[in-house]
C-alpha cells in the first residue's frame, strides 16, 4: 500500500488534497494523491478545470492529484485515506468506504462535530463502521482551509491510540508551512476540535451585539472551561485542551472572518432566524448540530454546559440573544476551576 486518498471535495478536503500533492515531503514525487467527488459531473469538472470553484476558488490542483468519482478507484491500493465529509454524513460514507480498504490502511477523520442521535465522536463511529484491521485516527487543530491553501503557517494534531499510524499521517501532511504533532489522546483532540465550533457561534453574537473585547475574551475563556469539563468527563486530558485542538483552534475560530460559526453567530445577532442564516449557506456550520448532541452527551456524563445551553435556547427555541447572554451573566458564581479541580 502507498499513496493517500481523500474524501471529500469541500474546502478542506480540496486544500488538504492540495497539501499532500504538492510536496516532496514524505510521499515519492511520483505518488499519485487521488480526490473523491462523490457527483460524476463535478468531479469532472474539477478534474477538466483543475480547480474547486464551488468551494476553493482560487486555487489550482496540483499535476499529481487526481480527481474521481469512483470511490474504489479512489482508494485502491492506498494507505492512507483522509475523510473530509460533514459530520452528519460520516457514517454514510464509512459504510461505503469499509469494504473497499485494504489491511491495515489508515483512516483519519477530519471533520468536527459529534454524531445526533448517538453523541459520538467521529473515531467512535468509523470504530463501528470500519473492519477491525482499519486504523483509526483524528486530525484537528487551528486550520482554516483558505488560509492553510495559501500556504500561511499553522500547526496540527493528529491522534490516534496507533502511534505508528499517528506518525504516517504526520509524515504524509507535513509540509514547511504545515507543521503536524501527534498525540495519544483521541478523545481530547477530537472534543476540542467540535466543541470550540459551539463557542464560536456565541463569539459571533458578542462581537454582531457590539459587547466588546472584555466580553469576548470572558466568553472564550468560560468556553474554554465548558469544554475541558465534559471533555474530563469525557475520559480526555485536561491538558490537550490547552493545546492546539483545544484553545488554539478555538482561538482561531472565534477570531476569524472565515470562521463559519463565528458568522452565523453575527446573523444571528442581526436578527436572522437560524433558518434564514442557514438557507443562504452552501456549506455546512458544523455548531449547529454539534450543540445538541454536545447537550445529549452532557446529560448522559452528568455534566453542566451552561453556554450550550443558552446557544441551544437561541438556536432552536428561538430566544432573543440579548436574553441569552443576561441568562449567563445572571447566574449564581462559581469557582473558576469549578468542575476542574476540587477547588
């Protein structure tokens, strides 16, 4: 087995595509990178015209990746397969993805979000999905495409309980302006990536209502405690959210204009309705369903997500935002390790 296939065709399997075909890196200079596009229509059309238009315009595909809508094609042979889709939609395509692998062959998620229905994390379900012989990882971290796709520099994580195939992923992604660190600790690195998503939205209402740094970095910094409680809870070290899949993709989240979740938070704010913010969008804002299978999870751990909490009331229930921040602010005080430690 050689070579790395992706499946997915949205932004970010289209630049992490991009990533892996253009190097020298780790991959033989004549390695075929492939990309799945599940419509035989654009996957033609992006092969034909060497560039995703819907949803990286902008940006050539390199001379060795290839583009196809045959998924046995795609994966064929191939060590390393990156699946790039909504979180929603993952499970769909593990089933197709399960008898098509070879032995041994490394699967990494990266999406972001949390299965509805189930609460799982996505390496818990490609777990169910995939033969027991696949291996499993999760890569997550600071990485807004665009910027990823200009070659900006930034850094990644990439988990799995198999160090050996933590470290072929990082040797396939790594590049001068990508730097990729492994870790152990799946369950941390994958809760960090779905929950900061949720926090962003809020970020998105503070900064659309005007409320100021202070209130910012006070409601990042609250978030940050929320997700590093139920992450604990979760079976997480405390310390992978204060690492880059934690704080430092939460950092870039809430503060970017390329931020998904942070702009519907400013719609939001505007007075949009979620369905109005969300009919006018073509690509999926993973906080959306993340929040209620963040709060299923919460239930089922014991775990209090105050800020979830209000999202969830704004978001499906349709409270006033203004409201939604005074209901936060209202509430009796804590100590600020409440949940932490035994403070």
């Amino acid at each position: 087995m050689t070579g790395v296939a992706v499946v997915g065709t949205g932004a970010w399997g289209t630049t992490l595509a991009r990533l892996v075909g253009q190097g020298p890196q780790t991959e033989a200079p004549s390695a075929e990178v492939v990309l799945w596009e599940h419509r035989p229509e654009r996957a033609a059309e992006i092969e034909r015209e060497r560039e995703n238009r819907a949803y990286l315009p902008g940006f050539h595909l390199p001379p060795r990746l290839r583009v196809t809508a045959d998924l046995a094609d795609a994966v064929r042979g191939r060590e390393v397969i990156l699946l790039v889709t909504p979180s929603q939609r993952m499970r769909e395509h593990a089933r197709l993805l399960a008898p098509l692998l070879f032995p041994g062959a490394i699967v990494v998620s990266c999406s972001k979000g949390l299965e509805l229905g189930s609460h799982l994390r996505m390496t818990q379900m490609l777990t169910q999905e995939l033969p027991a012989t696949a291996r499993i990882c999760a890569l997550s971290g600071p990485n807004l495409a665009r910027e990823v796709a200009q070659g900006l520099p930034t850094g990644s994580v990439v988990a799995s309980a198999d160090p050996l195939a933590a470290d072929r992923v990082r040797l396939a992604l790594s590049t001068p302006t990508f730097r990729v660190y492994t870790s152990d600790d799946v369950v941390g690195v994958e809760l960090g990536g779905a929950l900061k998503n949720i926090i962003a939205l809020g970020v998105g209402v503070n900064d659309g209502l005007g409320y100021g740094d202070n209130a910012k970095a006070t409601f990042m910094t609250r978030g940050l405690a929320e997700m590093s409680r139920l992450a604990l809870a979760a079976g997480a070290n405390p310390l992978t959210l204060a690492g880059l899949a934690g704080l430092g993709d939460l950092i870039a989240t809430c503060a970017s204009p390329l931020s998904r979740n942070r702009t519907l938070g400013l719609e939001l704010a505007a007075g949009k309705s979620l369905e109005q913010a969300l009919a006018e969008r073509k690509t999926v804002t993973e906080g959306v369903s993340t929040t209620r299978a963040a709060l299923e999870l919460a239930a089922n751990l014991g775990v209090e997500l105050p800020i979830t909490e209000q999202i969830a009331r704004v978001l499906f229930e349709g409270k006033p935002v203004r409201q939604a921040v005074s209901s936060l602010m209202e509430r009796d005080p804590k100590h600020e390790l409440h949940g932490l430690s035994e403070g």
